[in-house]
C-alpha cells in the first residue's frame, strides 16, 4: 500500500490537478468560468491520452523557456565580477 503514495490521484483517466478550474468554477460560478473549466480539462484529457501530465508539461515549458544550457552562477555574481579568465 506504501508504493501507491507517490502516484498521483486521478479522477476516472485524468489527472487530479487538472480539475482545479472546475473547482474554481464552483466558487465563481458564470458561463465564461463554465467554458473555460471544460476547455481546460479537455485539454489535460487530450494530453492524458497522449502520457503527459500537467507536471510534465510545466517541465517541458519551462525547458523550452530557460534553453538547453543553466550555467552554476546568477546573472549578478557575472555583472559584479565579470567573466571568468580561463
């Protein structure tokens, strides 16, 4: 039973999370708040289908943002000290 504690919950096939903004609408109830909430979990149902999760697709959006290379300094340690000599 222990080995299931990391797996995340899921309502019928789609990810738990992907609910949120039905879990919205209920607090904001109107008709564009309706839309958007089964748009978003058709959304995530198309990409269940496919094996992506919502915290895959923030991974793989957020590597596409950020680029291939993440160097071991901030963006201030270069601006005060300048480039390493090599």
């Amino acid at each position: 039973m222990w080995r299931d504690t990391k797996r995340t919950p899921k309502i019928a096939w789609i990810d738990a999370s992907a609910f949120i903004p039905v879990f919205v609408m209920l607090v904001h109830i109107r008709l564009w708040t309706f839309e958007v909430s089964v748009v978003s979990v058709g959304f995530f149902t198309v990409l269940a289908k496919f094996g992506i999760t919502p915290a895959v697709l923030y991974r793989k959006i957020r590597h596409k943002v950020c680029g291939r290379v993440r160097y071991a300094r901030p963006w201030w340690y270069w601006k005060r000290f300048g480039l390493p000599k090599y």
